[in-house]
C-alpha cells in the first residue's frame, strides 16, 4: 500500500472526527497571553513570533544587559552527568576529543568533561511574570522575569538532571494545579507544580512517573532511555518522544501520550509499525521486531484546533548502515500527524528513504498558514539535517509546492539497500550544500587550502552527492552533514511578514564502512569525524560555512539569504564566513528576527523583511539554545542561555542566563 492509499485512507475514517473536536479543542488550548512564553515554540504549533512591539528595528540596537542569573548554585562542585542515550549519541557522532591545547581546553565537547560548568540547550518559559527554567544542576528553578529573582527552586536528585532542552507547562484544570512536566535522565517523566516547585500529588507516585516500561525496554531493562527534549501537551494529554541512544538492540522510540493530571499512560504511536498497522509493509519480514531508533527525539507541535499533532522520527538503528532492513522503513525519518487525543495515525511524509546518513526529521514541523489565490492553505513547514524544505497541507500531508523523486547513488557496502531515488522539493532551494567537487576546496587562506587538500589527496577521500552513501573501506565526506542542514531547532514564522526564517550550516562528516568482526559492519574509519581543521575549527569546502535564510511560504521562494556567524581565526576582512549553529531564531511582530545559535558566541538581531544584521554582542560562551522574548512589568525583555557545549564541541564556559531590555 503507497504513502497515498495510508494516507487516504487514514484522512477518510478521521476527517469528522477532526472537525468535531476542533471546537472544543480550540476553547481548551487558548493562544497564550501576549507577554507570555509558556511552551518552546511559544504556541503549540511552533511559530515562535512574539507579539510585542517596543523592541523595533529601529531601536533594537538600544538593547542592554537587565539582568543576568547564574544556574550553577553556590558551592556545587560536580553537575549531574547527561542521560546515557546523549552520551551514546555522541559517540555516534564521532566528534573525537578537541585537540591538546586547541579551542576550549579541557572544558570543550558537548558535555564540557571536567570543566567548572556544565551545557544546558534549556529553553526558559515564562507565564505571568514568573520565568521557569530546567538547569543541569540537577534543579528546576523559578524565578521573577522582571529582576531574576529567584522565587523558588526543586531539586532533583543529584545524579539526575532534566531533559537538555527544557521543560514544557501545563494550566492545569479545575481540580488539578499548574504544572511543570518533564522528562529526567533516569527515563522518568515528572510533574512539578508551577506555584511552588512541589510534586505534583495524584502524577504518578509522588509526582514522577517511570517511563521505562516492559514495551519500550524490549532489548533489555539497562538500555539507555529518557527523554532529550521537552513534551508537549495537547488539552490534557502529554505527549513525550524519548532519546534511546543510536545502536541497533538499543531501546524503542515510541511516541506516548500520558494523562497530564494522573501521568496515566493513554496511548502508545510505534514509530516502527506493529503487524496490521499503516506501514509495516517497508519493513522485511523481521527486521522491525524490536527495531530501536525512529524516535522523536526532538520537537513535536499541536494544532489545536484540529487535534493534531506532529511527530518528526529519527533513523533508525543503525543510523550508518541498514543492510539488515531493507526497505523505506517508515516512520523513519518521517513526519508523522497523528490524533493528538488518541494517537491514531493520520498521514506521513518520508523526508528520507531508507536512512543511511544519520538524517533525522528532528526539527518542529513549524505551522503556518500560505495563502494563493484568494484561499488560505492550512500548512506545515519542514526542515531537516539534510537542508530542504517541505511545504505540506498539515490536514491531508499533501505537498503545496511540488517534490519529485530524483535517482541517487548506489550504495558500494555489500548487501545494502539504498534506496534508488530521495523526494526533493522543486520549488525551494536547499539550504545548505547537498555535494562538493574536488576544485570546492576552502580557500580561505593559503594554510587552510594546504591542510584540506592534504586531508582529501592523502585520505583519497570520496567526494560527491546529493545523497552520497557511506562507502566501503574507504572513507568519504557526506554533505550537510550528521547534523545539518537544519537541527532540532528549526526555524520561526513571522505571519505578517508571511516569512519562514532559519539557520541552516553545513559541516561536512568523514565516513567510512568496515567490517565489524561479527558478520556484520561498522561507521568506523581512521579519518571519520568532521571535515574541517580540528585545531582552529575552519571548514574545508569553499562557500558560506552557515547563513540566516527567509522564505517566503506564499511563494515557496527565498526571499533573502544572509551569512551568520564569523570566523574570529580568519584573515582580516575575510572573517564573515558563516559558521556552524545549534540552536535557531525567534522573530517578533515588528520585524526583529534573535538569534544567538553560532558557535562564535555571538547574539544578534537581524531585519526580520530583508534579512539585515542590526545588532550584535559577545556572549560568555557559545548559546546552542532559543531565545525567547516576553512582557514583565510593561516592558519587553528577550532572554536566552549560554553554556557552549552541544555536538558542536564548542568550550562550556558558562552557567549564564540573560535577559536583554531597551534601557
């Protein structure tokens, strides 16, 4: 059965079931109050626009430091270690240890090791003048917008520290208190009330709930699970994805949804569909009993007048290889809606068939309404690791704008069953480098060249692409690389403006398949790891090294593409190259897009119509997180943490959160 017969027949048996929950959905789950922040995307489908409007093009450059709030309490020594399905992640990404001596010392890598502080991508929220905010000293604080006042903060215990990005809120109802609900490292969810930083009494057993239950830990009880990013709630279903790590006989990905006042379980979404279910059929037989990875482990969104909500799955285990799986293996890679209330599947697009690149849909698909001719297409945008850009009907999945099917290389790995063609969008430019030819080698300097062409000629590195497979027992460079393109933050809508704005970069990956020594193979080679000198950090394919893009979803064109990030190492006048960013933008209702993201540590405002660069200042460390911006007393303040750290290595050398306001 084609994605299109699931689809049809999904739409068909849930179409009056979405218009009469649309009502009351709408009446539960109000838009969130102007000054408010109270979710990542700041609404449930993922906008990330502020309402505000002191902060304006023109004064933007006013801005000052209001307040500052140290996460690291007094006289802590040692912060909770990350979740082990992160730590297995990292090896994944075979980032290697940072040089002796080079760029952030022994305080450098996505977890900053032995350093004095520890990396958060915590995104804060605010509700009602009270700024909430997941720290990884193992504590949940709250504190006064306006001042950074601490109001109170809950412990957690001291080897556990809550999800990397944050946390997300719930109203509560007319007998049960606000909340705070998210997932710990330990792979539980927990439920903390919003007033006064106490458990939730009736979530669970004393307000925490175990996550690792008997279905999900198939391959085993010490399996690495917990949750990575925050859930989201829908009316009174939480909804959790889960990280579970990268290898094969690792923990299962599948999306839940929980009763947010008892943390029942009420439904369970298999990202690898059971027998009998839409999509099983990609499958071989056997190959998905148990399968680990397709897992949500970034951003979900909700529309909620429809009930719908929007799943982006990972690859699957192995991420590198997929000899043992032949197939599309859906919900790989994919964007998944589902009935929020019940999880029942409603349509799916693949952005990746057959995963062998590590090309997770990890961003939030971001909501948005197109208009053409006269009508208003209710919309979804979808970015990825892999740079491109999907534009779909967010009630049928159907693409707005044309994607075709395009033949791609072969795979040289014995055995492997890359897929023959990849969907590609027709009207929207990539957004990062797809491939590279021998004569794109940087140029940036006369020793930069010398270094690339070295490592190319010497390693005899395979060049090519779009969509290159990892070669055998010899190494090759994949473009954008394992992580972008586009990583989990995705990208904001300003809805005025009728424009899509994100960060897109492209870090090259060093590939190479061996034998494993057990009949089967390995992403492991002398070379593999990032394609770039690790002694200063510069990028070894010419071009931009990472650009701030805006789309208009009207036309489905680019209206503008500016380089974001600075390359501080580099000659003079050559140093504006772009750089590498984990982490995206907020924009706001008078045309100011934020974002800090880059890892030259650097937080910037930019001309949300013409993509202009307004504003910048120097951060204490590198921010691989969102801003936000919300209204505390009358006044607009924009807020963000910067630790360094994430899978871009970058020095963690802060435990910092700022709050930026016009004086």
């Amino acid at each position: 059965m084609t994605g299109h017969d699931l689809r049809k027949r999904a739409l068909r048996s849930t179409a009056i079931g979405c218009l009469a929950i649309a009502a009351a959905s709408a009446a539960q789950q109000r838009a969130p109050a102007p000054g408010d922040w109270p979710t990542v995307g700041r609404d449930a489908g993922g906008m990330r626009n502020s309402p505000l409007t002191q902060i304006t093009p023109a004064n933007v450059s006013r801005l000052r430091v209001a307040w500052t709030y140290n996460m690291k309490p007094a006289g802590a020594t040692i912060a909770a270690p990350p979740s082990r399905a992160e730590q297995a992640q990292a090896q994944s990404e075979q980032m290697g240890p940072p040089p002796a001596g080079g760029p952030g010392g022994p305080n450098a890598g996505p977890f900053g090791q032995g350093g004095r502080f520890s990396p958060s991508e915590s995104i804060p929220l605010v509700v009602g003048g009270t700024m909430y905010l997941a720290t990884p000293y193992s504590r949940i604080v709250a504190l006064d917008a306006a001042t950074g006042k601490e109001r109170w903060a809950s412990p957690l215990p001291p080897t556990v520290r809550a999800a990397t990005r944050g946390i997300e809120y719930w109203a509560g109802d007319a007998g049960h208190p606000a909340a705070l609900i998210f997932g710990t490292s330990d792979g539980r969810l927990r439920a903390i009330r919003a007033d006064n930083g106490q458990p939730v009494v009736g979530f669970g057993e004393n307000g925490s709930v175990n996550m690792k239950t008997p279905d999900v830990m198939a391959n085993g009880a010490n399996k690495p699970y917990s949750l990575s990013s925050p859930p989201i709630v829908f009316r009174n279903v939480v909804i959790t994805g889960s990280a579970v790590g990268e290898a094969i006989g690792g923990s299962i990905g599948d999306t839940r949804g929980w009763d947010a006042a008892t943390g029942k379980l009420l439904w369970t979404f298999h990202g690898v569909p059971h027998a009998g279910e839409p999509g099983h059929g990609t499958w071989a037989e056997g190959t998905d009993v148990n399968r680990s990875g397709v897992n949500v482990w970034g951003l979900m969104t909700v529309d909620p007048a429809r009930g719908i909500v929007y799943m982006p799955f990972g690859a699957p285990a192995s991420d590198r290889i997929g000899v043992d799986r032949p197939g599309n293996n859906l919900f790989s890679s994919s964007i998944v809606a589902a009935d929020a209330t019940t999880g029942r599947y409603l349509w799916h697009f693949q952005i990746v068939h057959h995963d062998i690149w590590d090309n997770d849909a990890e961003a939030p698909p971001t909501l948005v309404d197109v208009r053409q001719g006269g009508r208003t297409i209710p919309a979804v945008v979808i970015v990825s690791k892999n740079g491109l850009v999907f534009v779909l009907d967010r009630v049928t999945g159907k693409p707005v704008y044309p994607v075709e099917e395009r033949p791609v290389p072969a795979s040289d790995v014995p055995g492997e069953f890359a897929a023959k063609t990849q969907p590609f969008p027709t009207r929207t430019e990539p957004l990062s480098r797809m491939a590279m030819r021998a004569d794109e080698v940087a140029d940036l300097s006369p020793e930069l060249r010398t270094f690339c062409s070295n490592l190319v000629a010497q390693n005899k590195l395979s060049l090519g692409g779009p969509y290159n497979p990892p070669t055998f027992q010899k190494p090759m460079v994949y473009f954008p690389g394992t992580l972008g393109g586009v990583n989990w933050s995705g990208g904001s809508f300003d809805p005025k403006l009728g424009l899509f704005v994100v960060n897109a970069f492209e870090l090259g990956q060093i590939m190479q398949i061996e034998p494993d020594g057990k009949g089967g193979f390995t992403n492991r080679g002398p070379v593999n790891g990032r394609f770039w000198n690790p002694q200063n950090r510069q990028l070894c394919q010419a071009g931009s090294w990472g650009d701030l893009v805006g789309i208009n979803v009207h036309t489905g064109r680019v209206a503008w593409r500016t380089r974001l990030g600075v390359t501080d190492n580099a000659p003079a006048g050559k140093q504006a190259t772009g750089r590498p960013s984990i982490g995206g933008p907020i924009t706001t209702a008078t045309g100011v897009t934020f974002i800090a993201a880059t890892d030259d540590a650097r937080f910037r405002a930019f001309d949300t119509r013409s993509g202009r660069e307004l504003w910048t200042v120097k951060l204490p460390a590198s921010a691989h997180t969102n801003p936000i911006s919300y209204d505390a007393g009358g006044k607009q303040y924009v807020a963000l943490v910067s630790t360094g750290g994430s899978f871009l290595g970058t020095p963690v050398d802060s435990d910092q959160l700022t709050a930026y306001a016009l004086p």
